[in-house]
C-alpha cells in the first residue's frame, strides 16, 4: 500500500527538517524494539516510520517523492519502476527489520537522529548498536557505583587516618588524607557493584562529615586556636602548656600582653601550616578587692584614639 509519508510522522508537508527529525526522534524512541520486546506490532511501526524517514529526512529523496517520482516504499514511479537494481528502492527493507534485514540505502547514522544518549539506554553505549540489522553487539558496562557517607572527629582530620567501614557485606580500609574538610567526597575505584556483563566494576564515592572540635578550627592549613589567659598572666607574663593536633607543647605569654594577640607555633599545623593562637583575657569570676586596690592605685592611660 502507498502510505503517505508525512501522516507515518504525523507532520505537515511542508514541515521544516528540525520538525521531521524531531516527530521520527520521539517516534522512534517510542516504538524501539528494545522498549518493546515481543511486540510485533511496535516492530513494525518502528519499521514504517523508519523507512518515512529514511526518505523524508534526507532532501534529495524527500523532493522526489514531493515530486511523486519515488513511492513511500523508495521505488520509482512511472517509466522504469521495479528496475531499482538489487536494493528495491532509496529507504526500503529487505528481509526481517530485526532479524537480518538491511536498509538497502546505504549506512543510516542513527547517531545524527538520537545523539548518544539512545544508545547508552539501549545497549550500554554508543559501539553498542551495530549498524540498523537487527544485530546488537553489547559491549561490557560499567557496574554502579555505591555512595557511603562517614562521619570522623576533627582529629582524625586533620591528621588523617583510617578506618575500616562494612559495604554490602564487605569490609573496606578507607585512608582519610590529612587535612580532610566535611563535604568531600573520596573515591574507591572498583569497589562498587560488579558489571553485570563482564565489564569493571564500579566505585565507592564515600563523602565525609567532620564533627566540630571544641577548640580547634581550620583555615586552610592553619589549625585555629583561642586561649584564654588571666589578668595576672597577661600582665606578668607566662609560660602555658596548649595542646596541638600532634601533642602539648609549652608556649610563652610575653609580659603585657593584649587580648586578641595573636601568637604563632610553626609547623605545629596541617601539611606544613601552623597553630595560630588568639589570647582572650579572662575577668576573674569571683570578687577580688585586693585586685581591685592594686588596679586603682595605676595611673589613668589613655588606650583609645577615638
């Protein structure tokens, strides 16, 4: 039967070539074979609107059956039909669409009307769909990748280290670099789900949440500190033993010393960083008279410049 073309599409006839390749692109997803198992019916319409596009997407055949000089099939019409050589025609099948069968019109790049997205739906990739005859080579795939979230302690961080985590039933060793921020995401290559075809086996994306430290915070790979220090040890001076995220070491408060001093221990941070310690001085939390007597026996200073 002569089909018209344009109504296998459902377009107008003078339909731009982005509308005709648009109407057979959902067309064709729809109806694929491969969405469609067993179904004879979708198999032949995936067939017919193959063939309308195979003539009405390509501008040389699409005016020749304008110019009813080619059918809906491809043969020629009039003088010289069935005289179409071994092929039959510009967009006809031969033989089983799915079984064997061929376009007879040349290599038909199905990449140009679906991009690759429909061949890693179909079968794995884009290598995967071998030509339009019916044969599908399925290449090997990728297996899933598993996402895992841990939570570690400011430490363990900062210094880095290792634990062991249980991911479907198997126990892991994951090294947690030095310097390791919440939010990032480290990445096991082959750990995940196996291929289900032979292919590599996915990844593990474990992402990290660090707790809060009670006293340190990082800044790039500076460890941040604040230490509070009294009255007397501002003003005398003293040597205070602070912990670092590799042990204590004894530093030394110089005499006079203000509050928002900043006091640096090289090397005691992360990579190469170092400890930067901040002084917050202390009011005493009880009354002190004797304090306060020897406080207003100073002299008046004038410490502001507004």
């Amino acid at each position: 039967m002569n089909k018209n073309l344009y109504h296998v599409l459902g377009v107008s006839k003078d339909a731009s070539e982005a509308e005709i390749k648009s109407a057979y692109r959902k067309l064709a997803r729809k109806y694929h074979p491969d969405l469609n198992k067993d179904n004879k019916d979708a198999a032949e319409k995936f067939k017919e609107i193959s063939c309308a596009y195979d003539i009405l997407g390509d501008k040389e055949k699409r005016k020749k059956y304008d110019n009813n000089e080619i059918d809906s099939d491809g043969k020629p019409t009039g003088f010289g039909a069935g005289f179409s050589g071994s092929g039959g025609g510009y967009g006809q099948y031969s033989g089983n669409p799915f079984g064997g069968g061929n376009f007879n019109g040349g290599d038909f790049d199905f990449s140009s009307i679906f991009g690759n997205d429909i061949f890693s739906q179909f079968t794995g990739g884009r290598g995967g769909f071998s030509g339009f005859s019916g044969t599908q080579t399925r290449r090997p795939r990728k297996g899933a990748d598993i996402n895992y979230t841990m939570r570690i302690d400011f430490l363990a961080a900062a210094r880095g280290d290792e634990k062991t985590v249980n991911i479907n039933g198997k126990n892991i060793n994951v090294k947690i670099p030095a310097g390791t921020i919440s939010g990032q995401t480290l990445r096991l290559k082959g750990l995940g789900e196996a291929s289900p075809n032979g292919g590599s086996a996915g990844d593990v994306f474990i992402t990290i949440n660090v707790d809060k430290h009670p006293y340190f915070s990082l800044e790039g790979n500076n460890i941040i500190m604040e230490l509070p220090i009294s009255i007397k040890e501002a003003v005398l001076g003293a040597k205070i033993t602070v912990p670092t995220i590799s042990g204590k070491v004894a530093v030394n408060i110089p005499p006079y010393a203000s509050g928002g001093e900043k006091l640096r221990l090289k090397g005691k941070g992360i990579k190469g960083g170092d400890q930067i310690i901040t002084l917050k001085i202390l009011s005493p939390k009880k009354a002190d008279s004797a304090l306060e007597d020897a406080l207003r026996q100073l002299p008046d200073e004038n410490i502001r410049n507004f």
